[in-house]
C-alpha cells in the first residue's frame, strides 16, 4: 500500500468504533447510575487494567480532578506491573491474578466501591483477579471490553463489550479496541460527574484553574454561566479565592463570599439548590 492508502484504510476502520459503541449504549448508562450510587454513597471508583487499557485507565483518573474538582482518591487507576509498567512492558505483569488482589488490598477496597475492569480481550488474567476479588468484597464491577465472548463478561454486574472487529495490525488493541475504551471512560466520567453536580449546565464549574490559560477560562465560565461582564467575573474569581462555585453564587445571589459559603453548606454542595434554580429531585437529594 501507499502511505495515503494505508491511512485511508485505518480511517475506514476507524469508523466503525462509534457504531460500536453506540450499541454499547445501554450497558454505558447503566454503568453510570452504578458508579453514580457508589460515589454518592462515599464510595470511590478504581479503574484496573494493563498494558494499553491501563494506560487508558491512568488517562482518564488522573484527569477527573482538574477537571471536575474531585480528590484523587476518588478516582484510582490500577496499571499490572505498576508505575514502571506506564511507559515500558512489564513482563508477566498482566498474568497474575494475585497482584490485582494485593493491590487493590492495598487501596482498601470496600463494599462502597466501584471496579472498572478494563481489558479488550475480555481474558486478562490481572484485571480477572481484580474484579473477582472485588465481587467478594462486595464492590460493584464493571467490565470495559472489545470482546464480548470473554470470560470478563461473565464476572462483572456490567459488562459494557463494544466489539470493533479485527485490527489493521492483527492483535495491536491500542488501535480501534483502544479508541473503543477511551470513548467509553469518556463516557463514564462525564456522565457520572455531571450527575453528581460537579459541572453547571455543560460548563466546567468545578475544574481547577493551575495555569494562566485555565485562569482564563474560568473568567468566560462565571461570565457565560451568570451573564455579568468580565471584570465582575474576574473579581468574583479574586474574592473567593478562584473557586467558581462560589464565585457564581456572588454573581448570581448578590451574596459576599461568607454568604456564599453558608448557602452552599446549607445546599449540602449542591450548586443548583444553591442558586434555587434546582428541580425537585434536586432538592429532595438535599432534604
């Protein structure tokens, strides 16, 4: 093939991971209101996998706290073979069920827990241990796959198989597989930290501003979510410290920052209720 002939091929191909997907759907939504339960119960969600589906797993956890304003020990990822294993092979790492129990052990998995086993044979030996283990513990578990004959699917409570059919190079899962797995953690984050009010509307209120550009952002945020002009969302940002929520509160209620603060304690965080702009399954979540 020519160079143009072998990327218009891998396009092709590619084009069959959202239809994939989309049949996946309904297991995704359910998957959500799973996790969704278990956070708002206390519980925390830990992703497990290995080689590309852990990196995958690593990805999409340690972007949830910049982005949503959560803790990281709310969002784990397991990697077989550990941090080494991130950026080179660890070999034989995948093969042992019993460093998926050690670790996750070691994370103090409960019965409030959520498992995220991703692996796109449906085989791997370490994400199988990892969700059996949490199973006997009493942990919710999901299973991430691009196989839906796998024995992964017959071990989880969800089992969420977008089937992308052969690769372009035979066995590379980081390919559609992987694509497959990163739209599904896209999914699941996003939707679960909508649901649990760590976003306004379709806005990042919650997102952390570390750098000059988030900075920014965050001013057309509070400007965009509450209508007021730039310098008001500027000092709205400098008076509370750069934390949007209360931020919008200011704006929106005409309240100072210890006001804000107290409405916000007194909504139980729930920036909606806050605002009373809540519906009633809102407000009855607060009561």
């Amino acid at each position: 093939m020519s160079t143009l002939e072998m990327i218009q091929l891998m396009n092709r191909e590619d084009e069959k991971v959202a239809r994939a997907v989309r049949r996946a759907v309904p297991a995704v939504a359910r998957a959500v209101e799973e996790i969704v339960r278990r956070l708002r119960s206390g519980g925390r969600r830990s992703y497990v996998g290995a080689g590309s589906s852990g990196r995958l797993a690593i990805l999409d956890a340690s972007e949830c706290p910049p982005t949503f304003g959560v803790s990281h020990g709310q969002v784990q990822a397991l990697i077989a073979g550990g941090r080494r294993a991130i950026m080179s092979a660890v070999e034989g790492a995948e093969d042992s069920p019993a460093n998926a129990v050690r670790d996750l052990r070691r994370r103090k998995l409960s019965k409030r827990d959520v498992v995220v086993g991703i692996a796109a044979s449906a085989t791997t030996p370490y994400v199988l241990g990892a969700v059996k283990y949490a199973k006997k513990v009493g942990a919710a578990t999901i299973g991430v796959a691009a196989n839906r004959l796998g024995p992964l699917r017959k071990v989880v409570d969800i089992f969420i198989g977008a089937e992308v059919g052969p690769e372009v190079l035979t066995g590379s899962t980081r390919l559609k597989a992987g694509t497959a797995q990163k739209m599904v953690l896209n999914m699941l984050s996003t939707a679960a930290m909508v649901q649990l009010g760590h976003a306004y509307e379709n806005l990042m209120i919650d997102a952390v501003p570390t750098n000059r550009k988030l900075e920014g952002r965050a001013v057309r945020i509070l400007q965009e979510a509450s209508g007021k002009s730039v310098s008001a969302a500027e000092q709205a940002l400098r008076t509370t410290g750069h934390n949007m929520r209360l931020g919008l509160l200011l704006l929106k209620r005409g309240v100072d920052a210890g006001g804000a603060r107290k409405l916000l304690a007194k909504a139980k965080g729930n920036l909606r209720v806050a605002l009373g702009e809540a519906g009633p399954r809102q407000r009855n979540r607060v009561s």
